[in-house]
C-alpha cells in the first residue's frame, strides 16, 4: 500500500526523489557503523519494496546486483519506492566472514532485540527501519562457503501472490522452501511482509551470469508488480522449473570428489553424478542421484569427508519438460542486450 510520508531514520523521503539514507548500527569497539540504505521513490503511487543482500558477509553477488540496478535508466519511470540496502552486514563483509563479530548467523537472529546480542540489535533496526515500512521484499544470497548454487528463487509456492512474483522473477529453478525459526523470511512473513530469496553463485566470488538473471530478475518483479512499464514477452520466453522438494545428498565415503555432473545438469534416478576415490588406493565409491531431478548445488572442494553435503538436487516430475527450460538459462542467453531498453549505463537524476 502507499505510504506517504515515508520515514527512515527520522528522514522524509519525499516523491520523485532518490537519495541514500544512513541508519547509525551499534559502534564497534566505538567505532561508529552505519547501514547505508539507497532509496529510489516515484512520483505516483505504488508499493513499498526492499532489496537487500550480504545478510551474511561474505556472500557478495547481490551487492554487485544491486549496483548494475540502481543505474537502470528504466526506474526513473518507477511507480513506488525501493529501498537498496546492498550490506546489511556492515560488519561481517570487512573480514568476509558470514558471520558478525559476536559468531552470530544474522539471519538467525529475527526480529532482534533492542537489548539482546549483537546481531540481535542490528537485526532489530533492519527490520524496523526498513523491512516493517514494505510491502515486500527480495532478499539476494549466494550458497554457504566453498559451495555454488544454481540461480533459484526460494519461496512458499503454495503462496499464490509470492508463486506470482518468484516465477516473474524469471530464475533457472523456483524451489518451495519451508520457514527457519530466526530467518528474515520466517519473521518477516509472520508480519505480512512476503520475501522472495534469490540464491545464486557462491560466496566471495562474483558470478556473471547469476549477476545478470538477478538484475533482470528484479526489474521482472518490479514490472509484474506495476511498478515499471510491462513489455510484450516473446515467444518461447524462458520459464522456470518449479520444484516442491530438493535433498542435499551426502558423502557415504570419504576421499577425493570427482564429479560427473555439473550444475544446472539433469539426471535421472540411481544416475551416477559423481565419484569418491581412495587417494592412495584404487577403490572409487559412486554417488547417484535418489531421483529424478536437476543439479541446484554443489561443493566446490574435490576432499570430501563422510558425511559431507556434496550435491543438492531439485526433484522433479518431467524430465524432458525441464532439459528444454534449463537450456534457455546459459551466458549465451542472458545477454545485457536482451535488456537493451533498460539503458544500464544512465544514473537516475
């Protein structure tokens, strides 16, 4: 719903404008910190949205992603306002550690405390001061240290308006994702804020192309949400596989990984994906895949030990159906080009 004024750290963001905002964060060893929050207001009406990334540190795609966005010409034509917020943790990014200083998940840590641990507070004022003033939100992840992730979107798609916005936002994979206790999303969701999770890459690395899906993604959301001006789709648009469960599958062997199957990569049930072999003897221990499904995420590290998480695998239904859909999404494919009317290198006056 509009909302105006809009309020944010004791600021008015007034119509038509665009500016950056400061919200002062616990000192750090009484070094002052701040969370710094690029708002993008329209002049007409439309919803409240946040984008965040680095909720946990050192997952970096998303600052890039909100970056390459904030330049688009195209949201000089906005409807509503956006709230950029590319570092929520401010702290955790200046070690690349995806944790804040006091060993806390941040993303563990909703709705906070005024009173309680480090991330409990900073988790408080992100939420009060930007999530709890939206209508909703998209939140930018990248996979855990030393594993990638396939560009997918995570959301409840029994949810008819959040199924809405993840298959607009136009990823290889949506994938339904259950609530965490202390997650953004769990918090947020309890308080009528819905939240996409855009899961791409994998951390302390820059990836091109879940760079791009995630900045077409968003302007997606944005128009489906008449935020920005619709376009006619051609035909043999890319739509994205959609996926109700997804198992991480786990090393029964410990030795050197040599995987068979990549990323993004469709395979059939008891289809071997990989290999652990012995590194001093001849013996090989086959990894299969339990069903048919796609390849989603994977460990990057070739030592595995029993018991590791290796591949995380998107069950599916048709085969055939998701080879033709998983081809569309290449670096072939998702060229700038195909946004060329959103004029990236233009700055909002």
């Amino acid at each position: 719903m509009p909302r105006n004024p809009l309020v944010l750290a004791s600021a008015e963001i007034p119509r038509g404008s665009n500016t950056t905002v400061n919200i002062d964060l616990p000192k750090l060893y009484n070094t002052p910190m701040q969370l710094p929050l690029h708002v993008i207001r329209g002049k007409k009406n439309g919803p409240v949205v946040f984008v965040s990334a680095a909720i946990h540190g050192d997952e970096l795609n998303g600052i890039e992603i909100i970056r390459r966005f904030k330049r688009l010409g195209i949201l000089s034509r906005l409807r509503g306002t956006l709230i950029l917020v590319p570092i929520v943790n401010v702290y955790g990014i200046s070690t690349l550690s995806r944790y804040l200083p006091d060993r806390r998940d941040l993303n563990r840590s909703f709705p906070g405390s005024s009173t309680g641990s480090l991330a409990s507070r900073v988790a408080k004022i992100f939420f009060d001061e930007v999530v709890s003033k939206c209508d909703f939100g998209i939140d930018l992840h990248t996979a855990s240290i030393h594993k990638s992730n396939l560009p997918q979107v995570r959301t409840n798609i029994d949810d008819e308006f959040t199924f809405g916005l993840a298959r607009a936002f136009g990823a290889p994979v949506v994938l339904h994702s259950e609530l965490r206790d202390g997650s953004l999303r769990a918090v947020a969701q309890d308080k009528g804020v819905p939240i996409l999770l855009y899961e791409a890459g994998e951390a302390l690395r820059f990836d091109e192309t879940s760079i791009r899906i995630g900045v077409n993604g968003l302007v997606n959301v944005l128009r489906h949400s008449d935020m920005l001006p619709k376009v006619v789709r051609k035909k043999g648009h890319k739509t994205s596989i959609i996926s109700r469960n997804s198992k991480w599958i786990r090393s029964g062997e410990g030795g050197i990984l040599r995987t068979i199957k990549a990323l993004g990569d469709v395979v059939k049930e008891s289809e071997v994906i990989a290999y652990i072999d012995e590194p001093l003897g001849d013996e090989s221990y086959a990894i299969t895949s339990p069903f048919d499904g796609v390849i989603i995420g994977k460990s990057e590290i070739p030592l595995v030990q029993e018991g590791d998480a290796v591949f995380h695998i998107a069950k599916l239904k048709n085969l055939e159906s998701a080879e033709d859909k998983i081809e569309y999404f290449n670096e072939d494919i998702i060229e700038l080009s195909e946004f060329s009317e959103l004029n990236e290198e233009d700055t909002i006056e």
